[in-house]
C-alpha cells in the first residue's frame, strides 16, 4: 500500500465514524457497523468556494402569535367521572372444627388469621364474648367468639347450635405463657342459628391437670367439671381458692352476691369453663347449680338446704340459720344483728340499721323540728330533711317551706362557712338538708330562731324544682308578737292593707301602729330609683319571709315585686 494512503487513514475512519452519527446511521451498514475493521474509501476531493454573493435583505420578523393552551378542554363538555378501584374480592372463609383451630397438631389446622367457618354449641356468654364447644366435650373441645359491639343478627343465648363465620385468632395477653385461641366476628362476622337446646355435656378433669397451665390447654375454653372441689381462702376480684393450686371465678356467674362460696366449703361438683388469665389457672361457673349439683333454686335460690318458705333469710345462705337477736331475720342478712329490728330500717343507708347504727342521722320534718307539741329531736342533733322547696336566698341564709298547709313549715338553713357556695341553689329549687339542728337566741332571750346548720355543699342536695307555696295572709298584728308569731316563722307569709310610719334605722320600717317591721336583710328597697318605701307609703300587699332577729319579728321582702301598691 502506497505510504501517503496508509497516513491518511486515522483521518477518514474518523470522518465515517462522525458522517455515521450525524446522518442518523443513513450510511451503509457496513460503513458504520465495522468499527474496528472500516473501509479504506478515499477522502472526497475539497468543493471550490463560492463567489461572494450580496447580502439577504432583512424581513421584518413575523408578529408574535400566543401559544395555544396545552390539551385545551372542549366547550361545554363535563368532566369525566372517577370510577373507584374495585374493591378486593373478600377472603374466603374456610371451614373448620372447634377442634381444628383448638389443637395445633390436627390435621387441617389453620394458620391465624384466617377467616374460618365453625359450628358448635354457646355453652356460656359474657357481654361481648360468648363460648361456643363440641356439645361432646372432651380435649381441644371449647373455643370463644370475640363479638365486640357487631351485631350478628341474632341474639346469643346458652344452647344455641350456631354456625359462626370470623377469623381465627390466638390472642397473647401480655404476660401471659399461652395465647387465647379464639373467633373473631367483630368485623364481618356472622351466626346462623341452626338449633336451640342442645345440652354441653362437661368434660370430668382432675384439679391437677387444670390447674398446670401446659397440661391444662386441651381444655382451654371448654365446659368442665370437678368431683370434690374444696373451696380455699378467698382472693381479690371475688375470686377463690380451690384446693389443688387452682382458682374459682366469678366472671359468669357473681356468687359472692348470696356469699355462696366460703373458705372450707366442698362442692360435690364444680362446674364452669376453663380458663387462663392474669397469670392463674381458673373455673368459671355459669350458675348457682354449677356449683350446688341437684338445687332447686325456684324452691331455695340460696341453695343451702332451707327451703325459701322457712329461710329465715332466703336471698343468702346460711346452712345454720342463726339468728342471734330473735327478731326472725338470720343474721347473715340481719343489719342489726345483735338489736332486734325486724323492719330493717336503715334510714342513712349505711348498711347499719337505726337500731345500732352510732352515727344514724334520723329524717325529720319540719313540723317535728317546730311544733312545740311534737317530740322532736332536740338542739345540737344532726338532722336529715328530705322534698323542702327553698323561697328565698339571702346573704349566709335560706330558707326552706315543706310542701304542705298550714303552720310549722318552714325553717332557715345557715351557712358556717360564710364563703360556701351551693350551686343551682334558687327558689323553687326543691332540696335534701343534713345538719344541725340549732335554736338561736338573741342577746334578751326574748325568743329564738330554728335553723340548720350546714358547713359543705354536700350537706345541700338539690333534687328538683317545684312551685313556690302560697303566702298565708296574716294581719302583722298577730306577726308582731311571739305567742301567735311563732307558728310561721321562716315561712312564706303576706300582710295586706298596711302603711309604712317611722323608718326605725338599719334600713327597717314600721308597719302602723302593729310594731311589725320590714327588713330590708334579703332585698335592698331603700336604694331603687325611685325609692320603692319611705314613710307613709301605703301597700296593698307586702309578701316576704317572716324571721325573728334582733329581738323583733320582721318581715323580709325578696324583690320589688314583692311590693303592691
């Protein structure tokens, strides 16, 4: 090859490889495909350049023209609607035995979490869980059923053969050395009632076996039954000892009510569902009869042998019917029962009846607290006093009217605590007052003042509201003096036709010649614009609380309506 070719080479593989990229591959394919071996082509011979030409006029640039919108909506077209995304198909339930999802090694046994079909019998039901077993019994044989607030469509009853769908769970309480197995239907479960009355036959087990948590799981949730259980000391949560390391409970049924269970009792069968939690082994019973086998409880509720016609105390049991006070009540149910008190009267409800009760607070009226003929407590006891209706508040001070007619009826409540406050106390409000029953005198002893003494709101129940009771019209002459005063003192009365004669200072004026006063203790009339009395102002009616201070029976009025001109 002659030299000047071989040196021109790098130059013109060059070329072909940028010729191949700027043409867009448009050379042959073997011009651009054989790289490492190109065509040896010769270099084309160089154009003549050409003569200069004139420049190009300049064309004025064409006016600038919006750009269109991109993707512009069509007029009056609406928008498309969004379709949802389909909701994934549902899992499909499979169908299992109770004693399928109970023992792990059954064949078929499914894994948690999955949603299963399951028919058994309701052998017990508590609230949001109910217990569903092979009506057979036997190992792996009870399993329970979550239901939470679902409805299921049905109600739950003991007896029912149900078909159940839900999804299987093993829940581990925390703490806990074996999980819960249980159903699941609070979300998207359901029942079928296939039939009612089936009886659940319990499975017969040593204490000792159920009471190992390991040895016991076969029978976790399932129905069964104990042969001579002795009943321990008792536990917290109203639960009990049963010999043998294992507990009783009352999550189904609440024996402590009727104090069934006592520690030394033996049961000749003991029957409930089995179950571990709270780190305890356990039996919960349904019934009285799983605990007292062959009880009629129509014909002794209590189960302890005394039939209900001769039980000196039938609601609780009491083998022995003692009765240390003769007053026929057994003393298991007796409040006082070393006082005779057949009427049980326990009028605090402490649970002390009145006959022993150290700290009784007796219900009272006010009648008995004002009637001079009633014998009545007697001042410094503390009194109860129930359905009073409150007619007026003043400072430190109300006052309270039983609701009924005529004399004695009404009373002042005084606060010890000039600070306390009862809230919702107005009148009308209709209340419950326990306090000190006190008789106030003034410096003379010319007379004295009934009240309460309260030092707590709590000692202040208001209970209602109702109508205020009608003013008793009486003739302030018969106000003015003590021996026909004090029949209405601190009830609601109205003096008629009356002229106000001197202002006798501290706010009070006289009513005629009587010697009865207003008081302005309650409303404050001697401040309205205009003035409300004053001397000489003639009423046709003043209604108020009639009180004794200061030596003088006086009437409170409570507001300008009070006033009748």
């Amino acid at each position: 090859m002659d030299e000047p070719l071989i040196a021109e080479y790098p130059m013109k593989f060059n070329r072909i490889i940028m010729l191949c990229v700027l043409m867009g591959g448009a050379l042959s394919i073997g011009a651009c495909a054989d790289s490492e071996n190109p065509p040896l082509v010769p270099s084309p011979e160089p154009e003549p350049t050409p003569e200069a030409q004139p420049e190009p006029e300049v064309q004025p640039e064409p006016e600038a023209q919006p750009e269109p919108e991109a993707n512009p909506e069509p007029e009056g077209q609406p928008e498309p609607e969004v379709q949802p995304e389909p909701e994934p198909e549902p899992e499909p339930a499979i169908e299992a035995t109770i004693q399928q999802l109970r023992d792990p090694d059954a064949p078929g046994h499914p894994e948690p979490g999955r949603r299963v079909i399951v028919e058994g019998v309701v052998s017990a039901t508590r609230g949001v869980v109910f217990f569903m077993s092979d009506p057979a019994g036997g190992e792996w044989s009870g399993i329970s059923v979550f239901v939470g607030e679902a409805n299921l469509g049905l109600r739950i009853e003991e007896g029912q053969r149900l078909r159940v769908e839900g999804r299987y769970q093993e829940f581990l309480f925390e703490g806990e050395p074996e999980p819960l197995s249980q159903i699941n239907a609070s979300v998207a479960g359901r029942a079928e009632l296939l039939e009612s009355g089936v009886a659940v036959s319990p499975t017969t087990v040593a204490v000792s076996t159920l009471a190992d948590p390991f040895d016991g799981e076969p029978y976790e949730s399932a129905l069964v039954l104990i042969e001579g259980a002795t009943i321990g000391q008792a536990r917290m949560f109203g639960e009990f000892d049963v010999e043998g390391g294992y507990r009783v409970d009352d999550l189904l049924f609440n024996y402590n009510r009727q104090g069934l269970l006592e520690p030394g009792l033996v049961l000749e069968s003991l029957v409930g569902i089995h179950q571990f939690n709270f780190g305890n082994t356990k039996v919960a019973p349904r019934r009285i009869t799983d605990l007292f086998a062959g009880c009629d409880p129509t014909q002794d509720q209590e189960c302890d042998g005394a039939l209900d016609l001769a039980d000196n105390c039938p609601p609780e049991r009491n083998v022995d019917q003692s009765d240390g006070d003769d007053d026929s009540l057994g003393d298991v149910c007796d409040n006082c029962p070393e006082d005779a008190n057949t009427n049980q009267s326990d009028e605090d409800g402490d649970g002390f009846g009145d006959a022993c009760d150290f700290d009784f607070t007796p219900t009272v009226t006010v009648n008995d607290l004002r009637n001079p003929d009633v014998q009545g407590p007697e001042p410094g006891d503390e009194v109860r006093l129930q359905n009073l209706v409150v007619t007026a508040v003043g400072p430190r001070t109300f006052w309270v009217q039983e609701q009924v007619d005529g004399p004695f009826a009404g009373l002042a409540v005084f606060f010890v605590d000039p600070d306390l406050v009862i809230p919702g106390l107005v009148e009308g409000a209709v209340v419950t007052i326990t306090g000190e029953y006190t008789e106030f005198a003034g410096q003379s002893q010319m007379g004295t003042l009934s009240q309460i003494l309260v030092s707590e709101a709590a000692q202040v129940t208001i209970t209602g509201t109702a109508e205020l009771p009608e003013p008793l019209v009486i003739a302030p002459a018969t106000l003015a003096i003590a021996e026909t005063s004090e029949a209405f003192e601190s009830m609601l009365v109205r003096v008629q036709a009356v002229t106000t004669s001197d202002d006798v200072g501290f706010g009070e004026f006289a009513l005629g010649e009587s010697g009865y006063r207003i008081d302005d203790f309650i409303f404050d009339y001697n401040n309205t614009d205009p003035p409300i009395v004053d001397e000489g102002v003639t009423f046709t009616a003043i209604t108020g609380i009639h009180t004794f201070s200061f030596d003088r029976y006086k009437l409170l009025p409570r507001g300008a309506a009070d006033f009748q001109r």
